[in-house]
C-alpha cells in the first residue's frame, strides 16, 4: 500500500467534506446561526482534517520515520531501528509524484540515504552514498578506490556476529564522514569498475559483504529523483520479540 497516496486521499476527502458542509451551512443560514451538522461522517472529517493535514506536512517535507529491516548497514544500523529521515535535505517534493519544487541542497559522499528503489519504486532502500554522479568507483579485494584513490580504512576489530566469527570492524573515511564498515573474511561480495552516470548515485551498504545495493543489477546506479532523504536519527530500537535496545534512542546516524 502506497501510505503517501492514501494519506493524500484522506486528507483532501475530509477536507471536501468539512468545507462542503461549511458551505451548505452558510448557503442555509441566510444571515442566521445554524448548528454543525452531526451527522458522523462531517463530525470524523471536523475532527480528522487538522490531523491528517499536519501529518501530511510534516511527513511530506520534513521528517519521515523508516524502520530498518535487514542488517545490510551493520554496525551502522540495526535490525529493528526506528529512524526519522531528513526530508528537505535535499529539496522539498511533492507527496505521491515526486517532482522537486525548492532546491535546498546536494546529497554528499558518506550520507546515509533512503532512496526508491529504481527496479521497484514502491520499495524504499537505505545505503550509504558512496560515489557522485560523474565519479568512477572501483571495489576490489575489500577496499573502494574514488576515481582512482583509495578510501582510507583504520582499526581493525573482530565485531560479535552471530554464527560468524571472522567479521571485522573497521572505520572508513568517506569524505568528511567517519564511519564502521564490516568485513567478512570468507564472503566474497561483487567486486568491479562502476562509472557513475550524470544526475546518479552509486549507493553501498555498511555490511560490505551482505548488502544488496549500487553493485549489482537488482539496484543499480540511483537516480536523484529516486532519492527521499537522509537517515538523521535513531528515535527506537525493538526488534519483537526482543527487548527494545533503550540506549539507542537518541543516537544521530553518521
């Protein structure tokens, strides 16, 4: 179900149905007070419009929760991660069609981004913005060269994955952003050459080795129109039936 196409409908229903009986009220009164209708349906969409019109606004064009599904940006993210995303970041669109209307900023190299998914724009995806449009990203033996330099890696720590003990964390620096990636020593992910395509972004995973994103056909090379904003903050972790992780309410996503 598309929950921006329904929140749109609800909230222009309601609001036609208050207006309309706004108006039949004043076009009967002829100068006199008349009560408000009570009949429910009038009484639900009085009652809903200021509502569902404040959510509209606010989830339309400046922040919009997604949950984590999957563990593809360990150890950035967690299964069960509840997170508000940046709507206006880079730009307010309309709800439903997508069309950019104010120009507010650029995404940049290390960004955590939820974007639509080109194959299936109905599904949302969230990656970490690897390469810029016009950039040439090479991933080869574990590590990411931008147009022909190589991304800095430090540390090197084993990370507590279950049923996997050679995971290792390390921290990459992707810009001016500092951040842990994982690496398995025995999962072999797709390596090559990726040219990114002008008004393009060429999205990774931080689990480099269980991620499905930018290097393979199923996402590919996501254009800027795709994009929905950028994740800012982890307001929930519960992963049910788990107890919620309560320390992590509150930590910013970088």
């Amino acid at each position: 179900m598309d929950f921006s196409l329904l929140l749109v409908v609800l909230t222009g229903v309601s609001g036609f149905i208050w207006l309309a009986e706004i108006t039949i009220r004043r076009l009967k009164s002829s100068g006199s007070d008349l009560k408000p209708s009570s009949n429910f349906l009038v009484d639900y969409s009085r009652s809903f419009f200021p509502v569902l019109l404040l959510v509209l606004i606010v989830r339309s064009f400046a922040f919009e929760p997604f949950r984590i599904p999957s563990s593809s940006m360990l150890p950035t993210l967690l299964v069960g991660d509840f997170i508000f995303v940046n709507k206006f970041t880079y730009g307010l669109r309309l709800p439903v069609i997508h069309n950019k209307v104010l120009e507010l900023g650029q995404p940049e190299r290390g960004d955590v981004v939820v974007f639509r998914l080109p194959t299936n724009p109905k599904i949302n995806y969230i990656k970490r913005l690897v390469g810029l449009p016009g950039d040439t990203i090479l991933y080869q033996n574990k590590r990411i060269y931008i147009n022909g330099e190589l991304v800095n890696l430090s540390g090197n720590k084993t990370y507590a994955l279950e049923g996997k003990p050679s995971v290792l964390f390390r921290t990459e620096q992707l810009g001016d952003v500092s951040h842990g990636i994982l690496l398995e020593a025995f999962n072999i992910s797709r390596e090559g050459k990726f040219d990114v395509p002008s008004g393009h972004y060429f999205m990774m995973g931080d689990n480099r080795d269980n991620s499905l994103d930018s290097r393979y056909a199923d996402v590919g090379f996501v254009p800027e129109e795709n994009l929905v904003g950028k994740a800012v903050l982890i307001w929930m972790n519960w992963d049910f039936p788990s107890m919620p992780k309560w320390l992590r309410i509150g930590e910013t996503i970088e």
